[in-house]
C-alpha cells in the first residue's frame, strides 16, 4: 500500500496530529533523508544552524517508545498507565522517531560573537528549532506520511543520550513518530481571522 502525496499548500491547510501510525515499507531511510535534506533549509535567526536531528528507525524506533513507557512507568499512576501505554502504541507502531536538539555550543558560540544580544540566543534557537519542526513535518505530510510532535523530555533526556551516544552539549526539545496515518483526525477549530490578522 502506498502513501498518497500532497502539495504544500494543501499541507499546511490539512495538517493535524497523526497520534496512531504504522509501518509501510514505502517509508524508507532513503525517503526521509531527502525529506530532511529540503527541511535543513529552514531560517534561523543569525544563521546559526543550533539544530540537531537523529533518527531512530526500526528496531531503534521500538527501543525509544520501550525508553518512554519504562520511564512513565514509574510516574503515572497504576490506574491511568494502561491508557499511558495504548497512547504510546500509536507512536510505536510506527516506521520511525525524529528526535530534535538544540546544540548548546552553538548557541554560546553565539553569544559570544554577539554579547548584545546574549540573552535573546537561548528564545532564537528554539525558534529556530520550530520552524524546522514545522518544516520537516509539512514535507513529511506533503508525501503523505503522517506524523505528530511530542515533549517527552526532559526525563528521558539522559537515557536517550546514553543509548544513541548523543553528544553532553545537544539538549532535546521534542519527538516526533511517523509513519502511514492509522487513524482520522477530527475537525480542528480557529479563531476568527480577523482576531489573528491585522492590516494597516
């Protein structure tokens, strides 16, 4: 079966949390680096490129959602975890995980370079970090593969560094699992147009 591609106009409009995924040989390494390889050219403030991309596919896929759910285990309350876990199957079934960091070298070479504006690097590399997220994921949904963006961090942060030898200085942000949608999104609601954009 395959994946049914998009245009990125359609993308953006038709875009939503695909939470259950599953695996479609079609979904290859191959496929998602060129994804990545049109991602990369997402702005960031300076140029500074502070963003970091691993991916875990596969086996090492599995592995990372088993990382999540032993660590929850302990958090969630007995009651709540069964439902904990069917959450995190939707994820698991999947093809693959991008992990997104944010190198912190770069971001206090930076600060460096440009003392004045120290303070502002830390919020210009996370935004910085969004619009690659949003880029991935719009070129992710444009050739039909679905996908949603996670925050399991920061208590899997040391386990996941450990297991994938992920340098000191590269701090995760956020998760996201894709793989052929295995599910239908509901409607999504927006505030008036009017309230969001202003014209003078």
């Amino acid at each position: 079966m395959s994946v049914t591609k998009t245009n990125l106009k359609d993308a953006i409009i038709n875009r939503r949390s695909i939470r259950k995924v599953k695996k479609n040989e079609n979904i290859t390494k191959e496929r998602i680096n060129e994804v990545l390889k049109t991602a990369i050219h997402a702005p960031s403030s300076f140029n500074m490129q502070s963003g970091r991309i691993v991916v875990v596919m596969n086996d090492e896929h599995e592995k990372f959602w088993d990382i999540i759910k032993e660590t929850l285990r302990s958090r969630v309350p007995e009651e709540n975890f069964g439902a904990t876990v069917e959450r995190l199957q939707g994820f698991r079934d999947g093809v693959g995980t991008i992990l997104f960091f944010e190198n912190q070298e770069t971001i206090e070479q930076m600060q460096d370079k440009a003392p004045s504006y120290k303070e502002q690097f830390p919020y210009w590399s996370h935004q910085g970090s969004a619009m690659l997220q949003y880029a991935i994921w719009m070129s992710l949904l444009a050739e039909g593969i679905g996908a949603s963006l996670q925050h399991y961090n920061p208590i899997i942060d040391e386990e996941v560094k450990k297991t994938w030898d992920i340098p000191g200085k590269w701090s995760l942000v956020a998760q996201m699992p894709f793989g052929e949608p295995n599910e239908q999104p509901g409607e999504k609601t927006f505030l008036p147009f009017e309230d969001v954009v202003k014209f003078y």
